[in-house]
C-alpha cells in the first residue's frame, strides 16, 4: 500500500475523546450563558459566543481533526498546529469571557466548594498576581515556542503520544498566558497605557522571526524525523522546512502586528488626543 493511500485511509480518522472533551465544555459555556442572560440579559454580546465558539474550534481543527494525522508527515501541517493553538484558538477563547461564563455554566452546587477551597491557595493567589505581570507571560510564550522547536525535545515529542499531547497542551497554555495582557479578560485587574500592547506583540516577533528565518534559510533538514517518514505526493524535506519557516514568519507578522497598528492608530487618533487634552 502506497503511503498515500495509508495517509488517505487515516484521514477522515478523528480523536474522540478530544472531541467529546471539547463539545462538553462547549455545553458547559453555553449553559453559563443561558444562566446570565436569564440574570443580566445584556451582560455578553452575542460576538463572545462567537469567539469562544470559533476558539473551540480552532483548537478542535489543531488536535482533533484530521489535521493531526499530517503533523508527522510534515513540518507544515506541525507548524500550523502549533500557529492554531498559540495564535487563533487561545486568544477568541479568551475574547469568549470564559472564566465567569464557564463558572456559571457549572452546577453551582459544586461551585462555592470550588471556589472555597482554591482561593484559599497561597499559590493561587501568587499565579494570579504572576499572570498579570507581562514580562512572565513573554518569556513563558518564548521559552514554549524556542523550547519545542529545539530538535532533541522536538524529536521526544514526534515519538512519544504523551510527550506530543503535552506539546500541544504547553503551546495552547503558553497562548492563553501570551494573550492574557492583550485581551485582559475577567479576572484581569491589571490596567495599563494602550501603547503597551503594540510593544508586547512587536517584542513578540523578534524571537518568532529568527526561528522561522533558521528554518526557512537553513540548508539541511532540523529534524530527523522528517528524513526517515516516506516522502508523500514528492514534497521533500527540506521544502516542507522552509515552507513552515515562510508560513511561521508571514503568519506571526500579521497576527501580531496588526492588531498593534491598529491599537497604535487608536491611540495617536485626533479624537483620542482631543480627549486626552480635555481630560488634562
């Protein structure tokens, strides 16, 4: 059998329990919207049930989807994985208000227990103030994308099921923590200059756009797993690398960069100056 009827075999193959996990926490979100609106019907747009929806979505698409079974036939279907989880799915299902919706959404009978006993925790209270801090939540999202892209613990996690579902578990947490200042979602307390976030999202890019310069100008294949799968439909190696270098460094421009001009137009806008200089 020829690897691309093997790989088309595989293909409409879903994961289950990633998809079983994912709907039910979809029932949960929308049970808590129900719960709120029946309390404050104007408390969320209908646009956050769009976004955590779509988030879902994406991160269904990156780990439950066919899509998964290509991450080990190419680099470019690994990076897009990774581009999902860190850069679409992370930051629309914060834009979702997914903590309190997802509160309200569980029974609430078990709800005072939980937040009992977890805001009790020392080290709740010291993630919470760790979380708001920006400069952590840039060095965890760095150190995941530098980190699993270094070829040993690349390869653990091309021959491990474990280790590459914590992979995937590590970009989509790095994402939520990355896009935590952006979005400041509840129970965000941090309040800082909107000139803040075109500067987070362009420090972002520097580490993305050396990794994905190595990778699209490097002149031999990172990782060795890639040498030894069977080539499908004559794509070598080396070319599946440097088409997810040029995907990686083309996508993070945009995703970061533009949200950072467009907050940067809003801020040096005439109307923003004309109110600043009344409020003064």
């Amino acid at each position: 059998m020829s690897p691309e009827v093997h790989l088309g075999l595989h293909w409409w193959s879903l994961s289950v329990p990633v998809t079983l996990a994912l709907s039910g926490l979809v029932f949960v979100y929308l049970r808590g919207i129900y719960r709120l609106r029946r309390a404050l019907p104007n408390v969320l747009s209908a646009w956050r049930l769009a976004a955590f929806g779509s988030g879902v979505f994406s991160l269904w698409v990156a780990v439950g989807s066919p899509l998964a079974v290509l991450d080990h036939q190419f680099l470019t279907a690994h990076m897009v994985q990774h581009l999902l989880l860190m850069t679409v799915a992370a930051p629309l299902v914060l834009l979702g208000a997914p903590v309190i919706t997802l509160l309200h959404g569980i029974p609430q009978r078990f709800v005072p227990g939980i937040l009992g006993t977890y805001l009790r925790w020392p080290a709740v209270h010291w993630f919470g103030r760790i979380l708001n801090q920006p400069v952590f939540c840039w060095l965890a999202s760095t150190t995941t994308v530098l980190g699993w892209h270094v070829p040993g613990l690349f390869e653990i996690g091309m021959h491990s099921e474990r280790w590459h579902a914590a992979e995937h578990a590590t970009f989509f947490v790095a994402g939520l923590l990355f896009w935590w200042p952006v979005v400041r979602p509840w129970p965000s307390l941090a309040d800082r200059p909107q000139w803040f976030v075109p500067l987070y999202l362009f420090l972002a890019t520097l580490p993305c756009d050396a990794l994905s310069a190595f990778l699209t100008f490097c002149n031999r294949v990172v990782y060795p797993h890639y040498l030894s799968v069977h080539l499908l439909f004559g794509f070598l190696p080396l070319a599946d690398q440097q088409f997810a270098g040029a995907l990686m460094w083309v996508w993070v421009t945009f995703v970061y960069l533009v949200p950072a001009a467009a907050v940067t137009m809003q801020v040096l806008s005439p109307q923003r100056r004309t109110l600043n200089a009344e409020v003064v």
